[in-house]
C-alpha cells in the first residue's frame, strides 16, 4: 500500500552551505526537520523517510549544460579554477564552498527521489523541503542556487510519461530559472507569485511574460505591490491559481514553498504571517487533489528568518502533506526550543502561529480598478486567461 507522504531527507543535506554569515543557512533545514520530528511526525503511520542519493550527471543534464556542470566540480575543488567565474560562481550570492558539486547534486536528488516516489505509486505526496533552488539557470548558478532541483524533477516527469505538469511557486521571488528553463513547452504551466520586479530581484516576472511561441499561455506571473499582506495576497492566489490548474489538468502538482514572504523575511517586502502561509499550504494540497489525482511534489525554496519563520511554516507544510496538520494554536514542544536556543542562541516562539485568522474577499465577488492589488490580480488574468479559454473578468 501506498504511504502518504515520502520525505527525502538525510542530513547531509545540510551540506550545501555557502559559509558563515550567508542567508541560505542550512540550519533552517536542519531545525524544521527536527521540528516536524518533535511533533512526531515522522512517526505517524503512513510517512517514510529516506536518504536520497546525489543526482546522476546525465540527470543533472536534464536541465542544465554539460560544461555547467564541470564547472561546479572545478569550483568545489580545493583550488578551484578562475574561470567557474563565468558561470555565475565564485559571487556574493553564489561563494564557492569546496564539496560543491556534490552537496548541489544530493539536493537534485532529493527531490528527484520524491518526485520518483510520487510518480511510481510508492507515495501520494513526496517532499524535498532542502530543494527549491529555483533560480539556478541552464548554465549559471543564481540567486543562491547552484542546480535547479524543481525544473530537474519536471523534465524528469515529463522523460516518464507525464502529459502535463503545473508549477506553484509561492516564494517572494519570481521562478525565474523554472520559467526559463519550459518557457517553449506547453506541456509545462509555470505559475509564480513575487513581489513586483520593480522593487524585488531578479527583476523579471511582469504579467506579459506569457510564454514563447506555440506555448504561449504556460508561464504565468502574478506581480505583488510591495506590502502586500494575508488577505490580498491570499485573494490574488484564489483569483488566479485554481481557476488556471482547474482548466489545465496536470498529471501532478510540482510546488515551491519559499517562506520569504513572511513580514520579518530580512530580504524582501511582502507582509504575510505564518497564518497565510499555512492556508497557501493548505490550498495547494487541496488542489492537487482536485486536478492531479493527489499526485503533489513540494519543496522548500526561500526564507531566511531562521527561527521564527522557516521552521514553523514547513513545518506545518509537511505536517499538510502528511494528512496530520498541526494546530494553528499547538504550543511548540520545549525540547525543540531548548535546541534552538542552544543552536543559535536566539530564543524561539511558543505557538506554532500568530494567532491570526487569515480572511480575504473574493475577486470573483467583484474588483477595484483603481487598487493596486487588483490591478496586478487583472494584469494577470488579462495576460494568461484568454490563452486558456476563459475570461479574464470576475
């Protein structure tokens, strides 16, 4: 029988550290996994959880070039050679570590190891919470990442037989490296919702970004005002994601949950609580359900409060795909908190949320022209709908 969730983890996960004092710290891993294993998640019956092994190069070739690829072993190497410069390495975002190579291709593999157990039937739902790394291009690292594990999986879906993939991306940062990467290929609906480009790097996810040609249609791109908080975020999501996976129909539900939207994310400017991360959490496990069978691939991605934020909203996003959600009131058990305090010497939270109750108004109930939240939800809609057969207006 088929378990309900399979977890990719092993702790060598934690191997892909770019140093001291970088953002992607590692231990925000490390504590949500031993968060959600305090709450005795990984316990409950029908979870698994296995060590994965690196990515294959021939994997890795799935989405990225060959001479990529040796670049990054040549920048892991204990001298690593000048010219890893050339494929985005050797940055402030993106330091060289030795062990580099190995420690991008074990997360690749993680999630192709969950991505494979959704696939063959072994597990409903399957979670690399150490993948996301959605920005890494076909032959550059960027923006914190060094392999694009996500656009891996879905080339690696699609090589088995999968007619139709959708992509969520909920990270305050637009998907840049997983649109680019099906930006031609119908068979692939990428949908992201980001802070504004204007405000937010990378710069790019306006709503014109539809798709190339005979694909046109397949990338989708909600631009958030900067501010943006529970109920308009919340309203921007339902006005364009389930109407889109509801007309698309994908043999499985590929999503990215980074939690850099959260207002005490020191990168960035959405104002989300763990509260409206959780119901995204909640919505996109729903909608698997509805539209692909229950076949749904999550990751992890941004977010870099390492204790008050990261911990609690994967947390709670594994709990989800267990079918074990946790109380939005659960007090946090004191091991856990003894742990972090001994991590990082910061004092953690009590609850496992803010005790907000996240409402939002529905678009479909009628939009504002002149507010700015329902002109980014419209730009949206008047871009990508039409190409779906439906129509744009409430």
């Amino acid at each position: 029988m088929a378990c309900t969730l399979h977890v990719a983890w092993d702790g060598r996960l934690a191997g892909y550290d770019f140093g001291a004092g970088h953002p992607m710290a590692p231990a925000r891993v490390e504590m949500t996994i031993e968060l959600a294993r305090a709450f005795g998640l990984f316990a409950e019956a029908g979870v698994s959880v296995e060590s994965p092994v690196p990515a294959t190069d021939a994997e890795l070739e799935l989405v990225h070039d060959l001479r990529y690829i040796a670049g990054v072993r040549r920048a892991g190497s204990p001298e690593p050679d000048p010219s890893v410069l050339n494929f985005g390495l050797g940055t402030e975002d993106d330091p060289v570590f030795v062990g580099m190579h190995d420690a991008s291709a074990l997360v690749a593999g993680a999630t192709l190891a969950a991505a494979r157990a959704v696939w063959t039937g072994a597990a409903q739902h399957g979670a690399s919470i150490a993948g996301g790394l959605h920005h890494a291009m076909r032959a550059s690292a960027s923006g914190f990442c060094v392999y694009n594990d996500p656009a891996i999986a879905i080339s690696w879906l699609l090589r088995q037989g999968a007619g139709r993939v959708a992509y969520v991306d909920v990270d305050v940062h637009h998907g840049d490296g997983v649109q680019a990467a099906f930006y031609d290929d119908p068979r692939v609906l990428t949908i992201s919702l980001h802070e504004h480009p204007a405000a937010l790097w990378p710069g790019t996810g306006l709503p014109s970004e539809t798709g190339g040609p005979g694909a046109k249609g397949s990338a989708v791109n909600v631009a958030l005002p900067a501010g943006t908080g529970d109920a308009g975020w919340l309203r921007a999501f339902h006005a364009v994601v389930p109407p889109l996976l509801r007309e698309f129909r994908p043999a499985i539900l590929v999503s990215q949950h980074g939690c850099d939207t959260h207002r005490l994310d020191p990168l960035a400017d959405l104002e989300l609580s763990i509260d409206a991360q959780r119901a995204a959490h909640t919505a996109i496990h729903a909608l698997a359900h509805q539209v692909a069978g229950g076949r749904w691939l999550l990751t992890g991605g941004g977010g870099y409060d390492l204790l008050h934020v990261v911990p609690r909203t994967w947390a709670h996003l594994l709990a989800e795909a267990a079918g074990h959600p946790i109380a939005p009131g659960a007090r946090i058990p004191a091991a856990w908190r003894e742990h972090a305090y001994r991590s990082t010497g910061l004092q953690a939270p009590e609850f496992m949320t803010e005790g907000n109750e996240p409402d939002y108004a529905r678009f479909e109930s009628g939009y504002d022209p002149a507010d700015p939240l329902d002109q980014a939800i419209m730009a949206t809609r008047a871009a990508v709908f039409p190409e779906h057969g439906m129509t744009p207006l409430p």
